[in-house]
C-alpha cells in the first residue's frame, strides 16, 4: 500500500499531478497494489486532488481524524475533540504563545455539506489560505461542539516556532499538536490522532502488513506515518526533523520525488 501526503508532496507547487507520478499510479494499480492519500486537508477538500488521480481511494484526512471513501462519500471512521479539551487546549496556547484565533472542521455527514456548517471560525481569524465556505461564530460557540480539527492561528509568529514552543505544554493524552505549513498555524486533533492511526486502519482494512507499506511525506504532520510505515520517504522539500524521521530522502515535489521511489520500489 502506498500512502501519500498531498500538498508538498504529491503535488506539485503548482498543485497539480505530474504526468509522470499519474502513469506510475496506472501502473501500481495493475499490480493490484492500494493507493492511499494521507492528508491534513479535509474530506471536503479533497476532490480537486482526486480528480487528477486514476482512482477514488479511501482517504486519510484531517490528519488522521477522518476516514473517508471518496468513491461513495461516506465517513469510515472519525476521531472527535470534545469542548472541554478545546477550551483547555485554548487556554494553554494564550498562555504559552500569547493572543490566538481558533477554528474548527466538523466533520459532518458528507464532502459536500455547506461549508459554513463544516467550517467555523472566531471573529479576528486570519485565513491562510484562500479563504472558501466558513461562518463566523464567538469562540464559544466554534469550540462548543465536539470537531476533527482544532485550528490555533498566530500570525506574528511560523508554525514551526509555535509547534516547538506549544507541544511540551499539551499532555498527548488530551490533544495531539502538530502542523502542516510554515505559517502560524497550528493543528490540533484528538489523542493519538494522526495519519499513522489512519494509515494503520486502511492496511488492516485491506489485509496488508505493515512491511509492505510504503508513505511519503514532507511536514511535521507526517513524522508518525513515516515511523510507522515499512518505508518511510521524506521529500526533498521536507523539514528537517521529518527528513530525520524517514528512511529515505527523495527528489522534491517539483521533481517527481514521488515517482522515482515508487519506479524502484516496485
């Protein structure tokens, strides 16, 4: 099974899928080989990446929280945090990291209920990426329900700095804290949530062992799914502690990083 981050690393900075990683997938899906994406993005979000793809897989998203199957829009699996552990979680990242907006993803029932449903933010959030579908809510309210994904946004400071600064002040038995992009944005998702727990269900779903999995990735979000693969492959654009945690570097993004390593792989 090949499991495969999405922005930084099956895609191209142009967000699109080489030519060259769509005809190795052709090829390992005639082997008979699973494909899977493993991704920070939510379920929501994932179509325009598999409308470039050969097949409509079972998806890793938000991080591990939702187990998604895109070819009949129906949630396998979601790992929740309740309202209490987000208001703690608050609480301890203004303590720690000073003032901070929040947001959450929902995961409600499908991909493509209302976004404004999907997606709440607290007043003063600054998007960090083009913003689509959300509402705007009083904090109070956005972490009031149970969510996949909890947002924490810091815009004077990148989210490396605020990841290193955070982590050692969550206990992992009431959040997990990781990021996916340089700017001040940090993830949150609930106990020992993330894309190896994901990852590690589809391989039992589909009676593959561990051994012949194979996972790539270039953000901190992806360290676990990396240690816990058979082959973990860090891109040549990944952090350097994900580069630390995988068994081999690759070819960047914008170099088909991926394609190379699954040619020789199989």
């Amino acid at each position: 099974m090949i499991a495969c981050d999405v922005d930084g690393t099956l895609l191209t900075p142009a967000e699109r899928i080489s030519q060259r990683t769509r005809e190795v997938f052709l090829r390992l899906l005639d082997t008979g080989a699973e494909i899977a994406l493993a991704t920070g993005r939510p379920h929501r979000w994932i179509y325009p990446v598999l409308e470039q793809l050969p097949v409509l897989p079972v998806c890793v998203t938000a991080n591990g929280a939702v187990l998604y199957d895109a070819a009949s829009d129906t949630i396998l699996r979601k790992h929740e945090l309740a309202p209490e552990a987000m208001s703690e979680v608050v609480a301890t990242a203004r303590e720690v990291l000073g003032e901070v907006a929040v947001a959450c993803e929902r995961s409600g029932e499908s991909a493509f209920d209302p976004e404004e449903n999907l997606f709440v933010v607290s007043p003063g959030y600054m998007h960090t990426w083009e913003a689509q579908g959300y509402s705007v809510h009083s904090e109070q309210t956005v972490i009031g329900e149970p969510a996949v994904k909890l947002l924490l946004r810091n815009e004077k400071m990148s989210a490396p700095e605020m990841w290193q600064r955070l982590r050692e002040h969550i206990d992992p038995e009431l959040a997990h804290v990781t990021y996916s992009m340089n700017e001040g944005l940090i993830e949150v998702g609930a106990p020992g949530v993330n894309k190896a727990l994901g990852v590690a269900d589809l391989s039992e779903m589909h009676g593959i062992v561990r051994a012949r999995t194979i996972a790539f990735g270039d953000m901190a979000n992806d360290i676990e799914m990396l240690s816990w693969a058979g082959f973990g492959v860090a891109m040549g654009n990944a952090r350097p502690e994900v580069k630390a945690a995988a068994d081999f570097v690759t070819a960047t993004n914008d170099e088909d990083g991926v394609a190379r390593v699954l040619e020789w792989w199989y």
